[in-house]
C-alpha cells in the first residue's frame, strides 16, 4: 500500500489521507493486528512525511486509534506542494502524460478504440452474443500491441448498455495485463 501512497502523495497538490485496515483479515473475518503492531507498520508513512492525516478502517478499536495517535504526532503532516499539470490517467499503472511540442509524433498516446461495439464490428457481437470471453481477447490484444488506453463505448440499441459496460469493466479489472492501462 506505501508504493501506492507515495505515489499519490508526490502528484497530489491536495491533502493526503490513508486509512489502512488492521492487517488482512483471518479465517473467520476478524483483524488480529494489535494497535501497536499497526502503529510500528504505517510508521513510515509518517516517516517519510507521505500523508496529512492517518487513522485507521476495517479491524481497528480505539486501541489503534490511539497507538496511531501517539505515533503520528512526532511527525510533521506533509506539506501541500504545487504539481506539474500533467494529464494523469491511472490503471494499474499510472499514465503520466507529458506532451512535446517540438515532437508530438514521440507523445502520441495510443488509443485502443476496438473494444466499441458502434466501431467494432467483432466486438459489437461478442457483447451481443454475451460472449465476453472474446470481448475480453481483443482487449487483451489492444494493450499487447501498445494501447495506452482503452476507449470502451456500449452505446448501442441492441445492447442494455449499462448492464453490458458493468460487465465488461469488471471483467477487465479482473485481468492484471488489460487492467495495468486506463479504461
């Protein structure tokens, strides 16, 4: 989660708040984490001044809130900083766009437009057909050629496209290499 934090933290010119869980939960759904193990683990949030608010969600008592309290407080709360206005997209992986214009050719952003049931004539009947196992191919395809992102459009009298569009994103954040672009 700190990875993820950082990020955030270093493009955001806003405040940042984390509120982690009491560790994972065990076998019966309850957190085992002890308020000053928790405290010890988001340390270096702090530490490396990554946050300006901290607490706690799922598993945490007043026990936590209380160790996280005592901990935080010897840390100064990061300062809001200004950012570069970038186009930022994010997937598993971020997409920072930063545009050259003395070389737009070496910017251009790939666009991945088959997953558009109104531009793909093979996509529109995969959805049709309920066959998301395809519609999920030529995803899979699009971001193993080089798409950046991808465009998906459901808009279609043929199709509920909200039931359609629902499905199929879920289905593709599922999927860890079509996930990793923005949709």
């Amino acid at each position: 989660m700190k990875k993820y934090v950082a990020n955030l933290s270093a493009c955001a010119d806003c405040y940042v708040f984390c509120y982690p869980n009491a560790g994972l939960p065990n076998a019966m759904g309850g957190y085992d984490q002890k308020g000053s193990e928790m405290a010890e683990e988001i340390r270096p949030f702090c530490e490396e001044n990554l946050v300006n608010a901290i607490g706690g969600c799922c598993g945490t008592t007043p026990e936590h809130i209380a160790a996280i309290a005592a901990m935080a407080k010897a840390y100064p709360p990061r300062p809001v900083h200004p950012v570069e206005p970038l186009l930022r997209l994010s997937g598993l992986e971020p997409l920072n766009y930063t545009p050259d214009a003395t070389s737009m050719r070496r910017t251009f952003l790939n666009l991945g437009e088959r997953c558009n049931v109104a531009g793909s004539i093979m996509f529109k009947k995969a959805i049709v057909n309920n066959d998301y196992d395809t519609a999920l191919s030529i995803a899979l395809k699009q971001v193993q050629q080089g798409a950046d992102v991808l465009d998906i459009n459901m808009d279609d009298g043929l199709i509920d496209g909200v039931a359609a569009m629902t499905k199929f994103v879920n289905l593709c954040i599922a999927d860890p290499e079509i996930s990793r672009v923005p949709f």
